[in-house]
C-alpha cells in the first residue's frame, strides 16, 4: 500500500516538472518567433543565450540574421516582454564607453537596459544567468 502511494506521489510530481519544462521550452519556442518575426530574413536567423524566465514570463538572448550579401552581421541582445512585444538593443549603439556616447544614444540605451533586467533579472553583465 505504501509502495503505491509513493510512486503515485512520485508520478505525479514527475508529470508537474514535466510541465513545467514543457510550458517553458514552448514560451522560448514562441518567444523566437516572436523576434524571427521582426527580422528581415527570419529563416536564417541564429539564437544563443536565450533564457526564459518564468516569474516575469520573458525571454532575453541574442540573434544573428544574414544580411543582403547573405554573411551575418552578428549577434545583437533582444528581449520579449510577457505580452510578446520585442525589443532589439539600441541601433547605432556599438557598446561604445558612456562617455563617447550622445545624449539621445544614452537615453536609448538606459530604456532598453531598464526594459531588460525587469524582464530578465538574473542576467549579468556578460549575459549570463546568475545563480
């Protein structure tokens, strides 16, 4: 009797973790399309260092797309918020010092990195996941 009652436990919890896996390997599927979506060439587009976080339900990583000549332009950081909406790190903004960079660029900057760590809090500075 009580062997079945673990392994009834012991199903169940294995079907929760399951789930929970499932729900978040399908957020960061439909979180890639979201960004392919805004890309001009979306088949050919590569992502790394994508992360889902379930307590915020947002995704933040990196994506490369081909440009015209078909070679890639390389990888620029994007973040999509629990309603879809995508963000690609400021235009123009080569990570240069903020000191070299114009007031307007700084703005840009400082509402898409405000934008990213709610999103993605746990990320550091070398976009990887803490803890």
């Amino acid at each position: 009797m009580k062997i079945k009652v673990v392994l009834s436990v012991a199903v169940l919890l294995g079907a929760g973790v399951g789930a929970i896996q499932l729900t978040g390997w399908y957020s960061k599927y439909r979180g890639e399309q979201r960004v392919r979506e805004m890309l001009k060439n979306p088949d050919a587009a590569v992502f790394r260092r994508v992360y889902y976080y379930h307590q915020t339900k947002g995704m933040c990583g990196e994506v490369s797309e081909e440009n015209s000549m078909g070679g890639y332009v390389g990888f620029n950081e994007f973040f999509v918020d629990a309603d879809g909406v995508v963000a690609f790190y400021p235009e123009k903004d080569d990570h240069r010092p903020w000191s070299e960079l114009s007031p307007e660029t700084a703005k840009k900057r400082v509402e898409y990195l405000d934008m990213k760590f709610k999103i993605c809090p746990d990320v550091t500075v070398e976009g990887s996941v803490s803890g």
